[in-house]
C-alpha cells in the first residue's frame, strides 16, 4: 500500500474511534459527579439538571423504574439544596416517601429520605426545618436505621450513617466511630460505595482521636456539596 494511502486509512480509523458515542453516563453517575466531584455551584446544578432530565426520560419510558424514581427524587432533593427552593425540597420528601411506601425494603430510598430530613435539620435548624419543610431529626435517624438494617453489607450506609450522625451531634463520637470502622470494611460493589467508604476512612481520623468537633466539620465537607460555596 502507498504510504499516502496507509496515512489515509489510519486517519479515517482514527476519525471513527473517537466519533463513536460514549456510553452515556447514568443519572445516578451524573448525581455522584455532581455531590462529590463538581467544582462550583453552576456545574453541579448543570450536572443535577441533566441527571434529572435522564431520570424523567427513564420515567416516560417505564413509569414503574425504581432505579429512575429514586434519581428524580434525589436530583429534585440536591436541586433544592443548591438553589434553596422550598419547593423543590418539598417535592423531592413527596417523592422519596412515595417511593418508601411502595417499595419499602428499598434500603437506598430510606437513606435518601434519612438523608433529607437531616440535612435539612443542619442546614435551618430543628424549628425552622419542621415548621417549613416537615423534617424531623428523630425521623432522619430512625430511616437510616432502616436503611443500615435493609443495605446488607454495603459501605454506603454504615458510612452514610457515621456521617450523618457526626454532623448533626458533634458528641456522637463513640457510635459514629463504630459505623466508620464498619464501612471501611464493608463490601463496595458500586462507585457511590467507593466514595463513600474513602469518607468513612477519612473521618477516623478524628474521631479514633476523640475530636467530635473535628469531626463534624470534616462530615460537613464530605457529605454531598460540601466542598462548594453554597
């Protein structure tokens, strides 16, 4: 083959590999990538948006996709959080709690809706967050219970729950201490897993030392969002 025609030939090989398609990320990829990876707050919301527009076409296909509802109810729930709208914060406990009820060994679902009550406890405080949102404390905790019983051996929750309970008690030292060291052990069969268990190793650090305070704030930057300017 003349050489011009071998040049040729590789680039139109080369041209074709890098035209075809990636396999598109699923929306839960896009929630990870947005809760732990995102730089700022646009390109976490830019990130949430399109999990959620993924979620929703999911939905209009198979209105009964578990994996899908609990995404919609998770991104509507972070869209909240990033914008600070009521309404979405709303939204996504409706959703979380509808899915809960028709699915209620759903271990991931009672740890979204644990998730929600307590965040939104941390971030208005308890009066403000019950009067305005209907979150609980007691009710957070008692879903991620659920969630650690129903989750099998899966660091997400254990370390969920470290997390979790650190933040919203800095004197919770002894019990969050126990469900770290569990998740650092724990299987981690999926990404959010893996990210998850890595937090759960990071925040011995402190607490193995007694620091509550220490951390509490380290949870605040470990749990989703918590590196960016909210």
């Amino acid at each position: 083959m003349p050489l011009s025609r071998f040049l040729a030939a590789g680039a139109l090989a080369i041209a074709i590999v890098m035209a075809a398609p990636a396999a598109a990320a699923t929306p839960r990829e896009i929630l990870t990538d947005a809760a732990f990876t995102a730089t700022n707050k646009a390109e976490a919301l830019a990130q949430v948006e399109t999990a959620l527009a993924g979620a929703r076409a999911i939905l209009l296909r198979n209105g009964n996709d578990r994996e899908a509802q609990l995404q919609q109810a998770i991104a509507i729930g972070y869209r909240a959080k990033l914008k600070k709208a009521r309404s979405d914060a709303v939204e996504a406990k409706r959703l979380m709690e509808a899915l809960v009820a028709a699915d209620p060994r759903n271990a991931e679902a009672h740890a979204a809706l644990a998730g929600w009550h307590l965040d939104a406890v941390n971030t208005l405080g308890a009066f403000v967050a019950r009067a305005a949102l209907g979150a609980d404390r007691t009710k957070g905790r008692a879903e991620m219970d659920l969630a650690l019983r129903l989750g099998g051996n899966r660091a997400l929750f254990p370390s969920m729950a470290a997390l979790l309970r650190i933040q919203s008690d800095r004197t919770d030292v002894v019990a969050a201490r126990a469900l770290a060291q569990q998740a650092t052990t724990a299987a981690a069969p999926t990404p959010i897993d893996r990210v998850m268990q890595r937090a759960a190793t990071a925040l011995l650090t402190p607490l193995r030392a007694g620091d509550g305070s220490g951390g509490q704030a380290l949870a605040n930057r470990l749990l989703p969002f918590g590196r960016l300017d909210l």
